[in-house]
C-alpha cells in the first residue's frame, strides 16, 4: 500500500468507521448471525475510523486500519 492510500474495495474507499463496520457487518457479522447494535463514533478519534458497538452481548471497540 502506498503512505496515505486508504484500502480500497469493489463498494469504494474504507476509510471511516461507518463504512468500515457496514462492509464488516455485510460480510462476517449477518451471514453468521450476530447482530450489531447501539453503533456510536468516536468523534475524538474519527480521524482513526473509531467507534464502539454492541456485537450480540459484547461490547466492541472498533478501529479502522489504514
């Protein structure tokens, strides 16, 4: 990857947390049954894609990794 190139995928560009955790979401979390709720960004930290949710009875932080 080249310095400040986000990861790419077929939908776009990955590189905030909504994004992130929809295509996360769409791909492992829905098709194997967990269901994600009370989905909140970091706002201190959104230049990271930071955010915390819900995953069944876990809490998950969550980080974009660019």
């Amino acid at each position: 990857m080249i310095k400040g190139e986000f990861w790419k995928f077929e939908g776009g560009i990955m590189n905030d947390f909504y994004t992130a955790l929809n295509y996360v979401n769409k791909r492992i979390y829905e098709p194997n049954d967990f269901t994600v709720k009370s989905v909140l960004e970091e706002k201190q930290n959104s230049k990271y894609g930071a955010g915390i949710f819900r995953l069944s009875s876990r809490t998950i932080r969550f980080r974009v990794a660019i």
